[in-house]
C-alpha cells in the first residue's frame, strides 16, 4: 500500500473515531526539549514532581520506547465543555468535568493503532496519553497540530485549546507532516495578565510551584513549599484562568465524546453546582462513588477538602 493512501485511511477512520487532529512524524531525537526541561529543573520549577527528571534518554528519544520504531502518530482529542462552571461554584478546571480520560482516549487509540495490522500484519505499536515520558507538546507541534502558546499550552488554530494529546509510535514507515504551523500569539500577553500567581514567570516558562493546577492536585506537602500560601482563585481542582483568556480558546466546538460531559452527583445533580457545604459534608464513600472514574480522585477528597479551606481562608483576609 502506498504510503498516502494508508495516511488518508488512517486520517479518514481517526475523524470517525472522534479524534480532530491526525499527524505523523519520524521517531527522532528532541534535544532542544530535554535540554529545556533541564533548565527547568535546574531552577526547581517542577516542584515535588520529580518523576519529571526522570527517563531523560526515553524522553529525548521516544524510538526507545518500542523496539523498531520508525514513526509516531499524535492525535487530538477534543474536550471543550458545551459550558462553562458557574464562577460561584468551588472552581474544576475544565478537562476534568467527565472522566478521566486516559483509558477513553487509550480505547480508540487502540481501535486506530490495530488497522495498520490490516495492511502490515506484523506491525507492532504501542499507545500512550500522558502516560509515557515523553514530549507529548512538542510532537503535536511536529505534527503539523498546533504551535505553543505563552501559556505554554498546545493551541490547534481551529480547535483551539481543549484538547488532549493521543500518540501511537509503531514500527510501520508512513506519510509525515512537512509543515509546522506558525505561532499564533503575536504580540498579546492576555495569559500572562490573567494568571492570579504569577505561575508563568515569563512567556512560555511556567513555575509549577506557583500554579494552582499543581497546587490543588500533585502537591502533598504545600508547607514545605517555597510560596505556602498562595491564591487559589476559587478553585478546588486545577486552574483553567490561562487558557480561558486566550482568545483562541472560542475556536472548537463542544465535545462528542460521552465520557467528557459533567458526572452527576449522587442525587442527580451536576458535579459542577455542588457548594461549600455539600463538598464539606461529603463522606469519603460518597466521593468514592461519585468520582472514582474522575480525575479528581488523583487528588482524593481531604486534599479537595483542604482546598476548599484554602479559599476560604484567602477568603477573610
Ligand atoms: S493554570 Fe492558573 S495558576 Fe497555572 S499558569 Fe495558568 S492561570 Fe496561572
Ligand atoms: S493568551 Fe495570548 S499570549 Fe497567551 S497563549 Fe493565548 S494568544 Fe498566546
């Protein structure tokens, strides 16, 4: 099979898989993005996420992680709500409105991955979504998807902001991209203005120490911290208040994808308009119920707890 018309398939079934964005790249070496992340690391801006200094070689070298690797596929996945929280709501970021999306995202992955068994039987591949180190960002820019923005996100010019990123490296040769798309941000600094803490610290350089999405999710021990209080803006889950102020943010339409519509709660309400109160007087059950396929339940409940106290307490000052 020729090599366009394999791509072509490939673009065709990912559109019907639900995906809305397709590219493909030579398995290379990303020197100048390891050699950024050292940088980061060097000024701690990582925080507690040490496992970011590690696999530094797979991270440069994806091709490592399958034997054989010639080419990587990248994928969007688009997330964007029909609407958004109510601000007077205890704030969740976006993305994590549904459930979590790695074993979504991973499912359709597969059903793309296995076709190319249909023209290469022995053809082998792997499936990852933030679930390998590796430059997920940048292969989406080499793959023609989108350019990164000062707030350090991924943009796609027509979708726009709410996306996940889906990668298939495999041994099968296939169809590159060849064009890169050019930065879209010109002079505006709307992220920069609108970040409550000063977590990008310059255009595309963010200090996750600052950052409320990692405040409220993967930091353990905030009191250790450099920064011990901090804003939280009203949120208890993650931080959407770069990306909401991107003017690019209004392009794509709302998500198809089931699994990303808002959980309800136990009494049938939505996730989304639960107060002060029913968050404080939820029981470690009902959480476990309600969102043990969300992706709050990273988190767990006592640190949501927790920072709800934090905004409270921000609050009366
Ligand atoms: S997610 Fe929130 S805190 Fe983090 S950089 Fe963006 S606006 Fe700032
Ligand atoms: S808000 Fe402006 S500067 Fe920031 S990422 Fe969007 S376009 Fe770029």
């Amino acid at each position: 099979m020729k090599k366009e018309d394999l791509d072509r398939y490939l673009f065709d079934y990912s559109i019907e898989l639900g995906f809305c964005g397709y590219g493909a790249i030579p398995a290379h070496l990303f020197t100048m993005e390891r050699e950024y992340l050292e940088r980061s690391l060097l000024n701690s801006y990582n925080g507690s996420m040490t496992y970011l200094s590690r696999n530094m070689e797979i991270r440069e070298n994806p091709a490592l992680l399958l034997e054989g690797a010639r080419s990587i596929i990248v994928l969007l996945i688009p997330y964007k709500p029909a609407k958004k929280q109510l601000p007077e709501y205890p704030g969740i970021a976006s993305y994590a409105y549904g459930e979590d999306y790695h074993g979504l995202v991973k499912e359709r992955l597969r059903m793309l991955a296995s076709k190319l068994n249909l023209f290469y039987p022995d053809a082998r591949y792997r499936v990852f979504t933030d679930s390998a180190p590796i430059f997920e960002k940048a292969l989406a820019v080499k793959a023609g998807l989108g350019f990164i923005g000062r707030n350090t996100l991924l943009i796609n010019k027509r979708e726009g902001l709410h996306t996940f990123i889906g990668v298939i490296i495999t041994d099968v040769p296939l169809k590159y991209n060849e064009e890169i798309v050019p930065g879209g941000c010109g002079s505006c600094r709307r992220c920069l203005d609108a970040c409550p803490t000063g977590a990008l610290v310059s255009e595309y350089v963010l200090d996750s120490r600052l950052c409320i999405s990692y405040r409220t999710i993967e930091c353990k021990n905030e009191e250790k911290l450099l920064y011990p209080e901090i804003e939280r803006a009203g949120m208890i889950f993650g931080c959407d208040r770069c990306l909401d102020a991107c003017p690019w943010t209004t392009r794509g339409e709302p998500t198809e994808w089931p699994g990303f519509l808002p959980l309800k709660y136990h009494n049938g309400e939505s996730i989304l308009t639960l107060d002060n109160n029913e968050w404080q007087s939820m029981t470690e059950e009902t959480f476990s119920s309600v969102f043990k396929k969300s992706p709050l339940s990273r988190a767990g409940l006592s640190k949501i707890k927790s920072n709800l106290n934090s905004i409270s307490k921000s609050q009366k000052k």
